[in-house]
C-alpha cells in the first residue's frame, strides 16, 4: 500500500508510545484514524491532537475482552465503511521476574492482552480487510519474539506466539491480496516499562532505569519503520540496529545465543527471590 490517503487505520494501544506515533504520522498521511487504548485519558490525549479530518472513531477497553474488540470492528466497518489497515499493537510487560517467581496470573494476564488481543484483533477485523485489495494486517510482536530474555518469561511466551500466529497467517493468505506483517522492533524509548506490572517498587524502579538507557530507538522512528515496512509491502520487519544485530545472532547460534547476548548475567544473584 502505497498512499494512505482517506484509508481507514486501526490502532490499538494509541494512548502512548509506538501506536501514538503511529496515529500522527499516519495522519499526516491523510489516513482516517480509530483508535483504541484502555487508559482513556491517553487516548483522548492522542485523539485531541489529530486534526478533525483525520478522526474517524475511538474506544477505549482492554484488547484481552474478546467481546469488545468484536463490537469495535463491527462499529468500525460500520460507521466508516471499510477498514484498510489493522495494527494490533497494545501490549503490557512485567518487570525483570525469574520465570520460576513469575505468577500463573503473571502469565494469565500478559498473554490475554499482548496474544489474546491480537488474535481477537486479527480474526474481528479480517473480514471487513479482505472485502478489496490491499488490505493490511501489522501485529506487533518483539525481539522477545525472537529469544529468550531473563526476567521477561511470559512477555516472551506472548510474543513469540503473535510471531507463530503472524507468520501462519501470512503463509495462509499469500497471494490473496491481504498484506501480513509481523514487527519485532528492539527496544523503543516509551513508556512500556513505566507501565510495566509491579510486584517491588525497587525493582521496578531499577527495571526502568534500565530500560531507559537500554532502548536506543525513539518512537517516531519506529513508527516511520513500520508504516515504510508496509509501503514496501514487507512481511516481517525489524526495528533498530539492536533488533538486527539480534535477529542475526539467533538465526546463527540458536542454541547458544545466550552466550553472547546474555553473558554479564550472574545466574546465582539473579535466581535469587526478591
Ligand atoms: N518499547 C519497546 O521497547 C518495545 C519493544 C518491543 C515490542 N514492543 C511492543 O510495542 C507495542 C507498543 O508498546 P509501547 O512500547 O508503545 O508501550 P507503551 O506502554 O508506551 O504503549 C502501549 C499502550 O498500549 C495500551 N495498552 C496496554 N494494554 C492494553 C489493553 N489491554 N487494551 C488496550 N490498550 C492497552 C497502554 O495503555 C499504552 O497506551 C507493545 O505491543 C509492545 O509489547 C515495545
């Protein structure tokens, strides 16, 4: 897809971060914007900025409610006609947790929003997507989709699951006409370790200080990335030298990745409760 003037975009997520840069560049763009997140005040933030031609609908609610991502896209189709493109990109993280301290509601709750959302996404809006050519479907997955990261068990459960349910889906629909694209970006300057799930202050105040000098990326930048990747009609799309660098050395050592992308790591000190 080339122009996204008058195209129909849906974002989730579009209260911060990467899923807000994506809703003011692609109305800049011309694009027809609806938006989601489920903090309303972010997404009013978001949707007041958008210049009133660019504003097709918002709601806000939790992605991992299967009920009202149905009755998002339907009010979608609806009220603005036709749906051009779909980012499923609300997610949550945790902060750094052993997977053996990580609870089962850790788990639950992680992948109900960052995998749940984007199957109940996906399957809602493909219909309405496939009614013409040249539909789109961007899912955002990780690094974390790509290797196992210490702390980060079930981030990374969620998010190489949206790489295995993208990448099915892209094989399935090859040369139906609907554009698949699975996003790994690296580590993007937003709020997500901000908004990660807390169970110690302290740690959570380490985690985002962290993340903070870690993620190199801004959020335009990565939003640029994923709307270039669908211009050229990619598939899989990295974000960042982090990201390749990554994507490289787990395809070449995917036994032993860890020697080289993890090797500081003091397992003792680490596997220790907090
Ligand atoms: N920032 C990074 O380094 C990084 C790296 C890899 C992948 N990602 C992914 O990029 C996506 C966007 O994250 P971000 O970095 O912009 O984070 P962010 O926290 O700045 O923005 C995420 C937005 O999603 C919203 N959200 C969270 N859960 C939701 C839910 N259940 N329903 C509706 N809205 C919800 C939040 O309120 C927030 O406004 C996420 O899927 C994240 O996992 C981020």
């Amino acid at each position: 897809m080339q122009n996204f003037q008058n195209k129909v975009v849906v974002i989730t997520g579009a209260g911060s971060g990467i899923g807000r840069e994506l809703a003011r560049q692609f109305a800049q763009a011309g694009a027809k914007l609806v938006l989601n997140d489920w903090n309303q005040d972010a997404l009013t933030a978001t949707w007041d900025e958008l210049p009133e031609a660019s504003r097709g609908y918002m709601k806000a609610f939790d992605v991992g409610d299967r009920k009202a991502v149905e009755d998002f896209a339907t009010t979608t189709h609806t009220s603005l006609g036709r749906v051009d493109v779909v980012i499923n990109n609300a997610g949550i993280t945790q902060q750094i947790t052993p997977a053996i301290y990580s609870t089962i509601e850790d788990y639950e709750k992680i992948i109900q929003v960052n995998l749940w959302g984007v199957i109940y996404g996906s399957l809602a809006f493909m219909p309405h997507l496939r009614e013409h050519d040249g539909g789109c479907l961007v899912n955002i997955s990780s690094v974390f989709g790509l290797m196992g990261c210490p702390g980060q068990a079930p981030y990374c459960a969620s998010k190489f699951a949206v790489r295995g349910f993208t990448e099915t889906l892209r094989v399935e629909m090859r040369g139906t006409g609907l554009q698949v694209v699975c996003v790994h970006p690296g580590g993007i300057k937003t709020n997500i370790a901000r908004n990660a799930m807390v169970n110690n202050e302290n740690g959570h105040e380490r985690f985002v200080t962290r993340f903070d000098k870690m993620a190199k990326t801004t959020a335009p930048q990565a939003a640029t990335t994923i709307i270039n990747g669908i211009k050229r009609g990619k598939n899989r799309v990295t974000i960042g030298p982090d990201a390749s660098f990554i994507d490289r050395i787990t395809r070449l050592m995917p036994e032993s990745y860890e020697r080289i992308l993890h090797r500081g790591l003091d397992r003792a000190k680490f596997l220790t409760k907090r």
